[in-house]
C-alpha cells in the first residue's frame, strides 16, 4: 500500500532547492569590480586627510561606505582581500611622496622607486586586510564555519567588532618594524566632529570611534533598506536606534571638544621659529654647507628672543666641526641677549684615533650665561634613511642619502629649561608616534610644558607631506594638551596652541621667522596618563566577545526558535 502524501513534501523541497541555490550563490566569489571599487574608495580617503578642510565627516561617509561594502563579502578570504584593497588604494595614493624622495633626492632610478612604493602600499594595505579577516571572524560566516548563507548581516556586534579590529590594526602598524603610522583614520578628524575624543583615546581611539559611527550609520541604512530579514520591512527601532547612536557619538565628540584638560602655566615665552628653504640637494654638498652656516647665522643673531629654534641639521656638519667663528657668534648673541637657542646638527663621539663613531640625529641647545650644550638626540630613526634593517643594504645603497646609519638617543630625555619653562623636543616624524610623546610628558622628572618638532621635510618637495604632517602634529597637541611649535627647513613652519589649533604659520618654501608668543600647560589628559592602553584593552575585549558570542549566539537562538515551532 502506498504511503499517503505529506502535504509539506513539495513546500519543502521548494525551500531546499531555494536554499540550495542561495548557498550556491553566496559561495561564488565576488566580481573583480567589487575589489577595484574598495581599492577606488581607499585612494578616495586620502581626499579626508590634510588638506581638504574639515575631512573628517568626509572620513565618516567613507568608512561607513566601506563598511557596506564588507557587508558584501561572503567569507573571510573575499573579506580579506576588500580591506587589501582599500588599503592598498589608500596609501598608495596617500604616502606617493615617497616617490619623490626616493627618486628626485634619493637618486633611485624611477622604476625602481614606483615599484618600492607599490610594493609598500602593498604592506601597509595587509594591515586593514588583517583587521577586516579579524572582524569576519568576529561578525559573521567565517566564525560559523561556513561561507553558504547570506552575506554579513549589519549587526550590533559586528560594528563593535569593526571598530575594535580596524583600531587594533592601525595600532599594530604604528608598531611592528617600527611601524608607520602615517595616513591613521583618526587623523583625518582634527579638524572633524570627533576631535574632542583625541584628550581621552588619543588617534588610534578616534579611529575606533570613526569606525565604529560609520558602521551604526551602514547598519541604519541597510536596515532601512530591507536588508535585515531577507527583505522584510524593518522594525522602527532596528533602523532608529543605531542611527541615534551615531548621532549621540558624534555629538559627544563636538561636546567633549569644548573641554580644557590642562590649565596654562608658567610665563609665555616669545620664540622665534627659523624655515631656511635650503633645497635638498644642495645641503650637503660643500657649497651647500657654506651657504646652510652662513643663512642660519644670520637668522639665528637677527633679533632676540627668549628661544630660537631651527630646524633639523640647519647646521649641516658634525656639532664638533662647526666653524669656529659661527659657534662665537651664536654663543655671544645668546649671552649678551638672553637668548636660549636649539639647533640641529649631527651628534657623533670621537675616539682617541681619530674615528668618528656613533653618529646621531641631533638638537642641541645654548642657554644663556652657561657653559656646556643641552643635547638631544633622535630616538625613533627612520628605516632606510637613519638606520639600515637587516638585509635591506642593497636597497640603501640604491639611494644617495648621507649618513644612513644613526645611533639611537634614550626613549625620554630631559627637557630643555628656558627661563623656567620646559620644553620637549622631538626631530622630524618622532611626532607621529602619539604613545611616545605622551610617555615623554608622563615620564619627565619635571613634566614639559611645551612640545617643539624640528624636521626637514625638503627630502618630500611640494608634496601633501607638509600638510599631512602638520595635521599629525595638531593631533599631537590634541591627544597631550600642549601646545606645539614646528621649525622646518620648507614648509610647514606652524604654531600651534593646546587644542590643536594652528595660530601662525609661514608660507612653505620662503626663508624667513615666525615671531610667536606662547604659554605652556600643566596637568595631563587620560590620554598622557594611560597612552593606548584603554583603546588596545576595550577592542581586545570586544573582539573576544564578539567571537564567543556574536555570530555563534545568533545561530543558537535561530535554532531554538526553529526547534521551537
């Protein structure tokens, strides 16, 4: 006897072979276009960094289209390879400047050079592929084992997760081999609606932040879509409430940007900030040197003031070779004027044979009516330009730079005192390393009151460097409460108060002074006190929540509703 038809038999099978071709489909891989978009999208962010105006709400509208964009992947590896391609298109449009110092200063031929910055994009863009492996892991289909469902849902734990590992790979970039820091997201918000959060997370935190308001607006918009429940109109709420979250972040960040975390203390000082314009390929050349002694002695002995500060190597020879009549001359105006003065020049030790050995980056100081130089020499050295890593000889011997190879100073020196206030010193983009500023301010014996960068920059021409690294001194002002002042050789010559914002500047590529008048602050922000502590610790914590119980916890209560009916 035949057995009686199952009413349910043809629904099912209908809803099998539907599913069936839905996994099928999930699991083709993605369209190359889609990795050219998120690589178009990457070169797009570099427009929210310096010196577009105001980029960060630009920064914001980007992340969260990138975010949407995650939410197309269908596995980790088609995950992976979306943030290899935003990043990648970020940086090598974001950092080509060095290009030109490779080829145009470095003398590398020019293929070799554009083929050193692809290859670098390509480093730097592992990075974001890394943090966007981790939140798959985190968020979706790569954590349930399986690449056959629907692309990622816009969920709560999911932008968490992609705040958390985008910050997390950012900082780790700023680490490893050194790290490069440059081009990170939460720069791009100095001037942005998330600024005020800089005094609490320093950049790698308003990054976390950026990131994670661009996924709450992704997630409203989807939602609003019909994104969630397979096309289901969405609950109120489910669309509302993140979009207010967002709202309510950004909101805060505008907020905390009205809060003094430091108080001014001391007397001003008025400084004079020296921009010599001495083109690259000239400074050290013999000529070059001549010419280099003679400009800054001229600007040093122009007019007084309670501190004189040039850029990195104005003074282009070994501090113990300087000319005679250049060291009385500058030694005679800071006495007879009560001027201190901060030159750059090249530190080294001479043995008793003659050697010069243990080069080094320097600053050194003449206080008025004391014998003797304050000495500060450069800690964080570039790789390739300041010191040679191992195995990468022959790509040095590529360029024709002088002076390859530099010692390293202490991680924390002493402050130098000018008329009782103190001021850190830092040398070229030693300022892009927020967390070693602040142990800086955190760690003196007596805490500065001021920050001072001297840098070059010629090596990267009339290149969005300048900018760029000027943005991520006004961060460093931000994240520390300190007012900042820049001498450089080209361009961006700047002071800059405690909120970050710049109060005189000089035209780039103009010899000249910047007469400024500036008064340092006590106190430090709970950025100074705890550096990158709190955004490592919060990310890494949700990232393991976000893989024990995100999408894992989802899939149960799917399965217990299901077993329920």
């Amino acid at each position: 006897m035949a057995e009686p038809i199952d009413n349910r038999t043809h629904t099912e099978t209908r809803a099998t072979e539907t599913t069936h071709a839905t996994n099928g489909a999930a699991r083709r891989a993605l369209p190359f276009w889609h990795y050219l978009a998120a690589a178009a999208l990457g070169a797009l962010n570099t427009l929210s960094f310096a010196p577009t105006p105001h980029g960060g709400w630009l920064a914001i509208a980007i992340f969260a289209l990138f975010y949407f964009w995650l939410t197309r992947t269908t596995g980790w590896k088609s995950a992976l390879f979306t943030g290899w391609a935003f990043g990648f298109g970020n940086f090598v449009s974001g950092v080509w400047w060095l290009y030109v110092s490779m080829h145009f200063y470095g003398g590398m031929p020019a293929v070799l050079a554009g083929a050193a910055l692809v290859l670098f994009s390509l480093y730097l863009g592992l990075y974001p592929a890394l943090a966007a492996l981790v939140w798959s892991f985190c968020a979706g289909h790569a954590k349930q084992g399986s690449s056959g469902e629907l692309p990622f849902s816009p969920t709560w734990h999911g932008a968490f997760a992609f705040a958390s590992a985008w910050a997390l790979g950012e900082w780790a970039r700023g680490y490893v081999f050194t790290g490069f820091p440059w081009l990170a997201s939460g720069y791009a918000q100095v001037d942005g609606p998330l600024a005020g959060f800089a005094p609490i997370v320093g950049v790698y935190g308003v990054g976390w932040v950026l990131a994670l308001v661009a996924a709450l607006v992704a997630q409203a918009v989807l939602r609003a879509g019909g994104t969630k429940g397979h096309g289901a109109s969405p609950r109120r709420g489910a669309v509302a409430t993140p979009a207010l979250l967002a709202l309510a972040v950004i909101a805060a960040g505008l907020l905390l940007s009205l809060v003094s975390w430091t108080q001014p203390s001391g007397t001003p000082l008025d400084v004079r900030l020296l921009q010599g314009n001495v083109k690259q390929d000239m400074k050290f050349s013999e000529q070059g040197m001549i010419d280099a002694l003679n400009e800054f002695q001229k600007l040093i002995t122009e007019k007084p003031a309670d501190l004189v500060v040039t850029p990195e190597t104005a003074v282009p020879v070994l501090v113990q070779e300087i000319p005679q009549k250049f060291g009385r001359d500058i030694r005679a105006f800071a006495d007879g004027t009560h001027t201190a003065i901060l030159f750059g020049a090249v530190g080294g030790t001479i043995t008793s044979d003659g050697r010069v050995v243990d080069y080094t980056n320097s600053l050194f100081g003449i206080t008025p009516g004391q014998n003797g130089l304050y000495r500060y020499d450069k800690h964080h050295l570039v790789p390739f330009g300041e010191f040679v890593p191992w195995g990468f000889r022959w790509f040095v011997n590529l360029m024709n730079i002088p002076l390859g190879d530099f010692a390293r100073g202490a991680p924390v020196q002493p402050p130098l005192r000018v008329h009782g206030e103190l001021v850190a010193v830092n040398i070229c983009y030693e300022d892009i390393f927020g967390e070693e500023i602040a142990r800086t301010v955190r760690e003196s014996p007596a805490s500065p009151g001021i920050l001072i960068n001297s840098t070059n920059l010629a090596w990267f021409g009339d290149t969005i460097a300048l900018d760029q690294h000027l943005q991520i001194a006004r961060m460093r002002s931000l994240e520390t409460g300190r007012p900042m002042l820049r001498a450089t050789n080209t361009g961006a010559t700047a002071a800059i108060d405690a909120k970050g914002r710049v109060i005189a500047r000089l035209p780039t590529f103009t010899v000249g002074s910047l007469d400024v008048k500036v008064e340092g602050t006590s106190g430090f922000t709970p950025y100074v006190t705890s550096g990158n502590n709190t955004v490592i610790a919060v990310s890494l914590l949700l990232l393991a929540l976000g893989f024990a119980f995100g999408p894992a916890f989802k899939g149960a209560k799917a399965r217990k509703r299901t077993n329920g009916k």
